[in-house]
C-alpha cells in the first residue's frame, strides 16, 4: 500500500514511545483487529511515522503498547512510497526454505544476533480499507514479515536464539536496565 498524500498532509501525526525489553505488552499475544475505526486507523499512520523516526523497517502495535493485531513494514524507511505495507491481522499461510542473518528489533536496542527464518513466506491480511492482501517475500521482506508477526504473538527475537544465548543477552539486558534505576521487580517477572 502507497503512502497516500492524505498521509503525508497530516499535520497531527505522532511519534510514538517504542516499548523496550521488560516491557508486559511485548510478551503478550495480541488481540485480532475486528472493526478499522478512527483508532486503527490513527494507530497505524503514527506507527508508519514512529517507525520511520526509529528508523526501522518494521514494527507492531505491541511495540508502542497497543496490543493489537496490526503490523506496518517498509523495506525502503519511507524511501519508496510503493514499499509501505500497513497489514491488519497478518497471517504467515506458507513458508519454504530457511536463511540465517543478523537481525535487531527496536524494543531490544543495541542487539543484533543471527537468527534462522524462513527464506520465503506467504503473508495474508487486510489493508484499512478492510481490503484481502496477499504479499509472497523472500529473504529480507520474509525475515520483516515473520519478526514483527511474532510480536503479535508476544515474542521477541530472543526467543529464536539457542537457550544459552538468550540467558546470556536478558541477563545483560536486565542488568543494563537496572543500572538506569528501571524497576527491578517488573523485569524479573518476565523471565
Ligand atoms: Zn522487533
């Protein structure tokens, strides 16, 4: 879907707070979007902003604290009108092959680890006008797709990493927040 000049023209569009690691909606599976209201609507077009912000070249609504089925993706960080997906209810229907790459995530700052996805997927949902999509991506646009859907489902990219690793990485995580005087309590009950 285009960045419609509607889009472009809004003067009121926000950028939102990006949640980070410890934070209870990133671990919790999101709720499908039923009706595509005004909220929706507004969520999805200040995620579009906050994401081009971060940059990055995705995001969820789990991310800015909205636990809703809605994902947007743009390969070219707002580059290319034509790359922005905004994706209501995504579904991954097919997956074929698997490629290993370095990946980060806005909510874990700072960390970039190789993780093994599928090299092509096949990703069903609606646009805002309540429109059927269907994108078949490879390589990196797959890689986009199969993160930001696994937030929906309230996991982050440390969870694809051996055991070790993600000890390893959410020690270091935890560590990192408490020594900014984040609550404690609140990122041990995460584990
Ligand atoms: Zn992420």
């Amino acid at each position: 879907m285009s960045l419609s000049p509607k889009i472009e023209a809004r003067k009121d569009m926000a950028v939102l707070q990006i949640r980070t690691f410890g934070h209870p909606t990133l671990t919790k599976k999101a709720q499908p979007v039923r009706d595509i209201d005004a909220f929706i609507v507004e969520l999805a077009r200040d995620m579009v902003e906050t994401m081009y912000c971060a940059p990055g070249l995705g995001l969820s609504a789990p991310q800015v604290d909205v636990s809703r089925r809605l994902i947007t993706v743009d390969l070219s960080v707002g580059k290319n009108g034509k790359d922005l997906i905004i994706l209501l209810n995504p579904e991954i229907v097919g997956l074929e092959g698997e490629i290993t790459a370095e990946e980060g995530c806005l909510s874990v700052p700072g960390v970039f680890e190789k993780v093994s996805r599928p090299a092509r997927v096949e990703v069903k949902g609606l646009d805002l006008k309540g429109r059927e999509r269907s994108y078949a991506a490879e390589d990196i646009l797959a890689r986009v797709f199969c993160h930001e859907i696994d937030h929906l489902n309230g996991k982050l990219f440390l969870e694809r990493l051996s055991p070790l690793k993600r000890q390893l990485l959410k020690r270091k995580l935890r560590k990192s927040q408490e020594s900014l005087g984040l609550n404690e309590d609140r990122f041990l009950r995460q584990s």
